[in-house]
C-alpha cells in the first residue's frame, strides 16, 4: 500500500501491483507463464498474451493519473527488442480488444 496527499481527500491508501503480477495475470489469462511471456519467440501462441501484458501493465497508473511503467522499462521487463515494439503491441491489443464496427451500414 502506497499513500498519497491529495488536496482535497487527504491521504489516499492505493494498494500497489508489482509488474510481475500484473504480467502473471495476463499470462494466466492465457495457461502461460510468466517465463513463457519473457521468452523470445514470434509464435503469436505467446506474442498476443504478450502484448495483453505489455498493455496491462501501461494501462497501470500512478495517483495522478499518468502510467506507472515507460514503454522502453516494459521491454526491458519482458525481453523485447526494444520500445518501438512495445508501442505496436498495446496499439495491436488495443485494436484487437475494440468492437468491430457494424460494417453492413455503408
């Protein structure tokens, strides 16, 4: 648990999630592990949890509401070539996770 000042609610108890677990969730979600996440394969088997991973854990905030964790600290935590690659994989999950649009209307 981290505490916060907050000017208007007082000190604010937010509990705080390792990068581990919230990787480890992600890969769970997927019968992975969190080795499986870190090893350095394009099998999209384990490229799509990865990339669940690496927007689970952008999507991590601190109390003011900016991300807890860098694009390039996120490649270096999963093994990847580099932040430009952490960038396309949030940017995929993303794309992936949004509704598809009713396509029958044009």
């Amino acid at each position: 648990m981290t505490s916060t000042l907050s000017l208007w609610r007082g000190w604010i108890e937010r509990p705080v999630r390792a990068a581990a677990d919230i990787a480890g969730e992600a890969a769970g979600d997927h019968g992975l592990t969190l080795a499986d996440l870190r090893a350095p394969t394009r099998r999209r088997a384990i490229s799509r949890p990865r990339q669940a991973a690496m927007a689970a854990l952008r999507a991590e905030t601190r109390p003011d509401g900016t991300p807890r964790y860098s694009f390039a600290w996120i490649a270096r935590f999963l093994g990847v070539k580099n932040h430009a690659a952490v960038i396309h994989g949030v940017r995929a999950h993303h794309a992936r996770s949004a509704p598809k649009a009713d396509r029958s209307a044009s």
